[in-house]
C-alpha cells in the first residue's frame, strides 16, 4: 500500500519538491516526510545554518539529492535567487508555507511589520505560484500546497491582519485547483489549527478548546489529501470545530468566539 502510494507520489510530483519555511515547524516536516517518498528537495529559508543541517540530515536518511535556498522570501527579487538553484531541474511540487504571524491589537503593529506580512503571506507565495505553476502545466502534472489557517475561515479579532492573509490563500486554493485541474496539476490549502512550532511559543494558547498539534501530523495530513481534496485541516478537533463554525454558527459568532479566546493569549 505505501509502496503503491510513493510510485504514486512520485510519478505526479517528482522529481524535486521546493519547500518553503523548511527551516522549522511544519516546514521542517514536510521536508522530511518528502524525502521519505523519495522526492528530491530544494530546501528555502532565512537561517542557512539550518537549511544546511537538514541537507546533511535528509541526504544521510534517505536517497535524495538536497539543495539550499538561504532567501528572504520578502527580498523583491527573491526569485531570480531561487531560479539560480532551481532553473536546471524540474520542480514538481510547490510546498508554500514559509509564514509569519503578528497577534495583539491591530493597530499597535507597525504598517511596516503588516506590509512584510503581506510581502510573506500573500505576495511570495503568488510570485511562486506564477512561476513554478507554468511550468507544471507545460508538463501536464505537478502539485501545489499552500499552508493556509483555520483562521482563514473567519475574521479573527487580534489575529486580524494574520487570519485575512490566510483567507487570500484559501480561496485562491480553490479557484487554482479548479482552474489546474484539467491541466493535471493539483492545489491544496492545508489549514492547521494550533501547532506546536516557533511560532506558537511565546503565546498562551490555553483557553482554547484544541490543544496544540504536533507538525509531523499536520505535514501528513496534506501529503494524503494532496490530489484528493482541496482543503485540508488535520485533527479531529480542529474538524469538529470548522463543522460547528460553518454549519452551526454565524460568521459574526465565529468572530465573536475567536475574539475572545485570542484576548487571552498575548
Ligand atoms: N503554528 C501554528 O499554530 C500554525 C497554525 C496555522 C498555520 N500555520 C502556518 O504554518 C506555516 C509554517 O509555520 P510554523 O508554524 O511551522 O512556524 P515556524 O516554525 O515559525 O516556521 C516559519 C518558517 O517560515 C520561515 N520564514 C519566516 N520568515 C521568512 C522570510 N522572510 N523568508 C523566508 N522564510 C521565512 C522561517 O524560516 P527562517 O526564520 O529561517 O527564515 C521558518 O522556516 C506558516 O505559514 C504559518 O502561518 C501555523
């Protein structure tokens, strides 16, 4: 069954995968549990000493070639960078989700912090999209991931700015996989609710109803639903409460509920 899944995999997406954020948390794991199906990757990020380790790490684990990408994805020319490591080969899987979050009164964080977010967010991503998604289709296959929200399903008080960079990524998820998908490239917004990475450390999460997922976890759960789904959460969970918060509740209240328990974390 896994071998059938990995040729799968493998003849769709391969023979490279570009993970962005790889440096840490979900990123890290992507890039891990790409290997282990046996796609080569090009690893993007800020701290190269990391990208550097994971290299040696992957390469020694699994029989894949490895190539770093030290970039800052707000940088306005990042992608003649990462074109230099990337022109020769074939990227076949777009793994979009390197991602910064700002929490705490909208207003108190800079117009400059806010405009890197976007630059982060919103504007990399579509810069990616543009470039490596043509050359999907030229092909006739591939796959694309954006790591998305659960956020990016509601307005979230105190994560305002945040949770609406993610809401561009989950309709522009699904209008792409309709539009690709007759050119046989497949897109998913993964949505994680809490996960336990960098990100989350240094904020109190305890009055929320879900706990804190591990990112092996939310990694797997958009490498399965790749090519079968378009949107993906992981955990129960987080499930449960996207069933409530679309079929039983109210935009306004969702916000409302949300504005609450995010009040309690910073
Ligand atoms: N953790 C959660 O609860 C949660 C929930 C839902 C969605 N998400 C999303 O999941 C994605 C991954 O986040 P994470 O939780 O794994 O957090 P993380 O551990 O903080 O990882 C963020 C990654 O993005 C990279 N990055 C940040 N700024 C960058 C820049 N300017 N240029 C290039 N790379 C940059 C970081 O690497 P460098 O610092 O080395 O550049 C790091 O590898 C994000 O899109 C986040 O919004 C997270």
């Amino acid at each position: 069954m896994r071998t059938k899944f990995i040729q799968k995999f493998q003849q769709k997406y391969g023979p490279w995968a570009l993970v962005t954020g790889a440096s840490s948390g979900i990123g890290t794991e992507f890039a891990k549990q790409l290997a282990a199906t046996g796609l080569n990757l090009v690893l993007v990020a800020r701290r190269k000493d990391r990208l550097e380790k994971l290299k040696q790490n992957l390469e020694q684990n699994y029989n894949v070639k490895v190539r770093i990408a030290p970039v800052d994805l707000t940088d306005p020319d990042f992608i003649s960078r990462i074109r230099k490591v990337t022109d020769d080969i074939d990227v076949g899987l777009l793994v979009s989700n390197a991602g910064m979050m700002y929490i705490g009164h909208y207003l108190d964080n800079s117009l400059e912090n806010e405009m890197k977010m976007i630059d982060l967010n919103i504007k990399a991503p579509s810069i990616l999209t543009h470039h490596f998604g043509k050359k999907m289709t030229e092909r006739g296959k591939g796959g694309i991931i954006y790591t998305a929200s659960m956020l990016g399903f509601m307005g979230t008080p105190y994560a305002t700015a945040y949770a609406a960079t993610k809401a561009y990524e989950v309709a522009k998820a699904e209008g792409l996989a309709y539009e690709l998908k007759s050119k046989g490239v497949d897109v998913l917004a993964l949505n994680p609710g809490l996960t336990e990475t960098e990100m989350t450390a240094n904020y109190d999460f305890s009055a929320m109803p879900m706990k804190l997922m591990k990112p092996e976890k939310v990694a797997r759960t958009a490498l399965h639903c790749l090519g079968r789904r378009t949107l993906a959460t992981p955990g129960k969970m987080n499930n449960m409460m996207n069933f409530f918060a679309k079929h039983l509740m109210s935009r306004q209240m969702n916000t409302k509920m949300f504005g609450g328990f995010m009040k309690k974390t910073f």
